[in-house]
C-alpha cells in the first residue's frame, strides 16, 4: 500500500505456510504453531517515502525449546525496525550526528543512541584485552563540580582498557578484579600521577608493579617544596 499524501509505503510480511517453520536456537522443524501475532516495524526509505512492515510471525513449539517466536531475520531483537535500517543508522553514525540522523529518518533520538550504544557495548564490553605489561592511569574532569572519570590504557598501544567513575581506590579495584591472576601478573609498571587511592589500589593488587609518577606532577610538587622551603 502505498499513501501519496503522506509520503508513506506498507509492505505486508508473512510467513509461508507451505513450510514448516524451523526453531531459531536448535535449528530443528517445529512441532507445531502455537499463535499468530502482527506488529508494525520501520524499515528503509525507498526515496523520500517513510516504509513500514506490517510484520506478521508466529510463536511456534519446538519440542527441545518449548514455545520460541519465529524469528525470520527480519527485526532487529528489541527494537521496532528491521535489522538493515540498524545497520544502515550505524553507517550513519560514522559521518553524522544522532541529532542529524533523527531528523533525517523521523526517528527519536534516543532510539539512535541506543542503537549506537548496543553495538558500542557488543563491540567492546566481552573483547579480551591481552596481557598488558605497562599501564597508564589517568583521571578527566566531566561536567561540573568535580565529577571525575578514571581512565586505565595499555600504555605500548593507546588501547582504552577501563573507564569507572571517579578516582577512589574501588576506581581501580573494579578494573583489577577483571582480571585474571596471571594478567595482574604480567603488569611490570603503571604511570599515574601522585594520587594516594591509586596508588594505594596499584599496591594492593599489583604489588610488583612499578609505579611511575608522571614528570608534571613530580615537577609540579617539587616545586611546592622548595617554595615552602624559600619562605
């Protein structure tokens, strides 16, 4: 169906029945149909025409799953679009803003920045980060009244490892305590500033690492010594 005045196209989806539908997660043919449902998910322009499915599936029985919705590739899990306008809002997001992309798909904001923050996640939170042997901690200011973020890198590649809220010793603990006993082992030395609770957090969980202050700070408080000592 096509709507001239609204700029709009349905294309209706639905199973054929001349198959027997197959369960997603074992991948064996179904037992049987247990319902029918329909929903409506957003698609890909074709132009300038705003597309939407009308999506009928169904809710099948598997005898080694139980009941299992009919999954066709189709939609992208959790969210009302198909899963190639997702990945075409990622592509977006390469060269555009989340604002910019909204408004050129007619979309709400947040769902864009959901899509980006999923594939971020998917993308970092489970990748194994190796055995990092030199280590640079570092804290950034966000915001205002000092909010702070601790970053952690492998200091050889630039490689952002951690990023935890403030810069308290359960900063640290966080980041240590996902590692691996013979990761924790490998460290042979962290740079960091002359911050107590990271050096406290170092010393308890890497005591054979090195700790390296950083040349500003160790400037920075000699200096604070011999202005105390000149007056």
């Amino acid at each position: 169906m096509i709507d001239n005045t609204q700029k709009e196209i349905e294309v209706t989806v639905e199973p054929d029945k001349r198959y027997t539908p197959i369960c997603h997660i074992c991948k064996t043919k179904a037992n049987g149909v247990h319902s029918y449902h329909e929903r409506m998910i957003r698609d890909l322009n074709v132009f300038d025409a705003r597309t939407m499915i009308r999506y009928r599936y169904r809710k099948i029985r598997c005898r080694t799953c139980g009941i299992v919705v009919e999954d066709l590739g189709l939609v992208e899990p959790s969210l009302r679009m198909t899963r190639r306008l997702a990945r075409y809002i990622l592509e977006l997001c390469k060269m555009m803003t989340i604002r910019e992309i909204a408004d050129h798909l007619g979309l709400d904001w947040k769902t864009i920045k959901d899509i980006h923050k999923e594939a971020l996640k998917n993308r970092y939170e489970e990748e194994d980060i190796g055995y990092p042997v030199l280590l640079a901690v570092d804290e950034i200011s966000v915001k205002k009244q000092h909010r702070y973020l601790t970053i952690i890198i492998n200091w050889e590649t630039g490689r952002v490892l951690f990023v935890g809220r403030g810069r308290r010793c359960n900063t640290l603990k966080d980041f240590f305590r996902s590692l691996t006993g013979k990761q924790r082992a490998a460290i042979q030395a962290v740079a960091m500033d002359m911050w107590d609770p990271y050096i406290k957090a170092v010393t308890k969980y890497c005591p054979h690492a090195a700790i390296v202050f950083d040349q500003f700070h160790v400037i920075s408080s000699f200096g604070r010594v011999i202005n105390r000592v000149l007056k």
